[in-house]
C-alpha cells in the first residue's frame, strides 16, 4: 500500500496523517522486517540544496525526491548539545536556525544508533560529567551496520570523502572524537565486521589524483594498518566462520567499475586515488558553474561505487545493510560552492537512481527499504532575497531559471545550520515512519526526528 505524503505550503498534514495511519494500522502490524535496508545521506543538505540541482537539471524544483519516493517528509536534526527545532522561531527570526546546530559526528550516531549525542562523538554516548558538565566518560552503543552482522547479513558503507570521515565512521566505529582518524580507521579497517568499506583517503594521492612523493596515512590508520589492509593480510571475522578475513583491495576506477557486475569478492575495500574527496577538492576555479571545470576521470563516481558495493553485498543470503554518503555535499556547502555544490548532489541523486535500479533489478521493495535523508544542512542557503526586515524573516519564492543556469539561490553561512531536511523512503516498511512525525514545518511540512530513523530499522529487525 503506498501512500504519497508530500511536504506542503501550509497546515494540515498533521490531520492527513491521523488519517492515513488509521488506514494503515492492520497493513503495519503484519509488515515484515525488510531483508535489505539502504540508508543515503547526502551530507549538508538541506531542501534548497535539492532545489538547486532540480533546478539546474530540470529547470524546476521538486523533480528528484517527491515524484520517486511514497513517503517524503522532513526531518530536524539537533544533537544532545542543540536546541530541539523550534518551527514557528525558524520562520520568524533570520538568526534562529544559524545557531546551535548539530555537527555530523552526532548526526551521524543518532542516524546510526538511535541515540542524541555529544557534539564530535563517534559512535557513543555520555554516561559521566565533570563539575562543569564535561564528559568524562562514555558507552558504545550498538549501530544498524553491527545489527545487521548480529542478524548475518552483510554490511558496507561508502562515501565521496574519506571513509574514516565523521559519517561512515559513525555507522561503524565508536570513539570520543571524530578528529581521531588513526584510531577510526583501525577499528574500521582491522577490528569492525564490515564486508565493504569504500571512500577517499588515499595516503599517496593528493585532492587532483596526483601521485604525491611522500604519503599522508593519517586517515587509512597508520603505515601498517594501510600495508596490512591493502596487502592481504586476515582482519576481523567478517563472515562468521571463527576465521580472520582478509580485505580484497581496490583502488582503479576500472576495477570498482568491473566489480558493479558480475562474481565478486566477499570482502572489498576500495580507496580511489584521491586524497580528501572524488571531484569537490579538485584544481580549478572552485566557484564556476557545474561541470565547467572537468571532472577527474580517474574516479569512480558515487553511482560507481553503489553499483559495486550492492554487487558484493548483494550475495549474502541473509540480505545486507549500507550506507551511501554523499559527504563532498556538505564541503561545497562550506565553502559556499554553488556550483560544486549542484555537482555534488547530482552525483548523489544518480546514486539513488542505481540503487533503485539494483532493487528492482536483483530484490524487491516488498523486501528492501531505502531511506535518503541528511545529517544537517550546511551553508544556510536560501532564494535570492531572503533577509531580515523588521525582525522577520523574508523568505522569497525561488525565481525561476531554465535547466544549466545557476539558480537564483544566496548564502548567508559557512557552518551548520538548525534546519529540517528532507527525508524519504520507499519500500518495505516505508510508511511506517509517518507514525513517528512529532510535529509540522509551516513550508516544508511534517518532521521527524532524527534518531526515529534507526529506530524503526532497530524495531522492525526485531520481529
């Protein structure tokens, strides 16, 4: 049964939802736990980050996410640190959201484990605090992908920057900082149970794909964890069988093309040769217009790597979990990269058109679930004319602009804002998220919280 729930222009929804539910009541309390579940992130982004590449593409908004997926809401994002969103102070101060936002350490645990945290955290939990409310002790808490090696499936994460990044990591790893990569990527890479891990990083590459004359290890784990991982060498029981497994490395663009089909290894890790992201980082004017400055071609697109990680996954019996970050969204926003920002997202929504492709071509969504959602919006963009006047805030329609123009869009940040982001899902247990709507955005519509996304996995793997 599907329902098409769309974010509007007003109130309501709430209501609409009441209703909808009813309906849904004896369909939900059958639904079967989903064998597959897919989790995307597109790091940074908000609703008008979507806008921008609909735009770009299409010409006009809302192409991408509410005509493919049944259920598309939104969602608030704060950590344990922030403020819970406040939707009325959003769209009455310019400043509100601007402030006390979350950073994609604690997103990214509570989009893993269901848990707010601290601000950096990886993975775990506050459990003691000084006189002056500093941590001074934490818990690891269990995560989707651990869940899913509990339940004998197998279990990847993929991104466009470094794997040992805050997102991926925090779907795998558990640490009281994000800034300790070394530590990070040891876990990943010689300790964790994952079948895939693939993103940036590569010690002896820089952000062109240049070869460099000394190598940088500090996001592969050290020298010896990298020579261990990339030569071979047992690690972590991946498969169950009381045996170390070993790691199948990969780093061409050819080779994480070639493995998107055919036989495949059980256990890959695949590092492009290129240092921090696939094409954000790469030389040229940073601030042109999408694709005006060519992309790297020796790198595997998001898409690419999708392709590849659902081949080797997709062999587990059992069913899989992963989870696709498209992380450079979030560093064109930043750095305020309208167009990298537009390539960017692009790349992540060609992702999402390759897993649903795999879906339908090798499962089902009476069996799988996909989720696409952020971790926080980045960069406070907003239509051209948006503002301050009289202590309100303007917030202006979107002028309209053909396909490969740069949409009439502003600024008014370089970090993290408060925002709600979209969230959509499609597939096995996809409406049952609208039980967990806690409240309505007057322009984007009804929201979740973030932590309600691995809850419903947690509670449906649980049946």
């Amino acid at each position: 049964m599907w329902i098409a729930l769309r974010a509007g222009r007003g109130p309501g929804l709430l209501a609409l939802i009441c209703c909808v539910l009813a309906a849904l009541a004896p369909w939900a309390a059958a639904q079967d736990a989903p064998k597959n579940v897919i989790v995307m992130i597109s790091d940074g982004c908000g609703f008008m980050q979507v806008e921008a590449a609909d735009r770009w593409r299409h010409g006009a908004p809302d192409m991408s996410l509410k005509p493919n997926f049944p259920v598309c809401i939104a969602m608030h994002t704060h950590s344990l640190e922030g403020p819970p969103y406040d939707a009325e102070a959003a769209w009455t101060s310019f400043d509100w959201r601007a402030s006390g936002a979350t950073d994609s350490a604690a997103a990214a645990t509570a989009l893993a484990t269901g848990h707010k945290t601290y601000n950096s955290a990886i993975g775990v939990i506050p459990v003691a605090w000084d006189e002056e409310g500093g941590v001074t002790a934490v818990e690891a808490v269990m995560n989707l992908s651990e869940r899913a090696k509990e339940l004998g499936k197998a279990s990847g994460v993929i991104t466009s920057v470094q794997f040992s990044h805050a997102t991926p990591a925090g779907f795998v790893a558990h640490n009281e900082s994000r800034g300790n990569y070394v530590e990070i990527a040891q876990e990943m890479l010689l300790r964790s149970k994952m079948d895939v891990v693939m993103g940036c990083g590569h010690p002896w590459y820089d952000d062109q794909g240049y070869r460099v004359d000394e190598a940088d290890y500090t996001m592969v784990g050290g020298a010896r964890t990298w020579i261990d991982a990339t030569t071979g060498r047992p690690a972590a029981d991946a498969d169950g069988d009381g045996q170390p497994d070993a790691w199948v490395f990969i780093e061409d663009r050819e080779q994480f093309v070639a493995l998107g089909t055919g036989d495949a290894p059980s256990r890959v890790l695949g590092v492009p040769k290129v240092r921090g992201t696939l094409q954000q980082g790469r030389e040229g004017d940073a601030n042109a217009a999408p694709y005006v400055v060519p992309l790297n071609e020796d790198v595997p697109t998001l898409a690419e790597m999708a392709r590849a990680a659902l081949n080797v996954l997709g062999q587990n019996e059992n069913g899989l979990f992963l989870m696709i970050e498209g992380g450079a969204i979030d560093w064109a926003c930043h750095a305020n990269q309208l167009g990298r920002l537009i390539e960017e997202e692009l790349d992540f929504i060609d992702a999402i058109g390759a897993v649903r492709e795999w879906v339908e071509a090798n499962s089902s969504w009476e069996e799988t679930l996909l989720v696409i959602t952020a971790d926080h919006e980045t960069g406070y963009l907003t239509p051209a004319g948006t503002g301050d006047e009289d202590g309100k805030l303007v917030w202006p329609e979107p002028a309209d602009t053909g396909p490969n123009e740069l949409p009439a869009l502003e600024w008014h940040s370089g970090g993290h804002t408060n925002s709600v982001v979209p969230f959509a899902a499609i597939g096995a247990g996809a409406e049952l998220y609208l039980e967990r709507v806690i409240g309505e955005d007057p322009h984007w519509g009804p929201y979740i919280d973030n932590t309600d996304l691995p809850k419903l996995i947690f509670e449906l793997w649980s049946r």
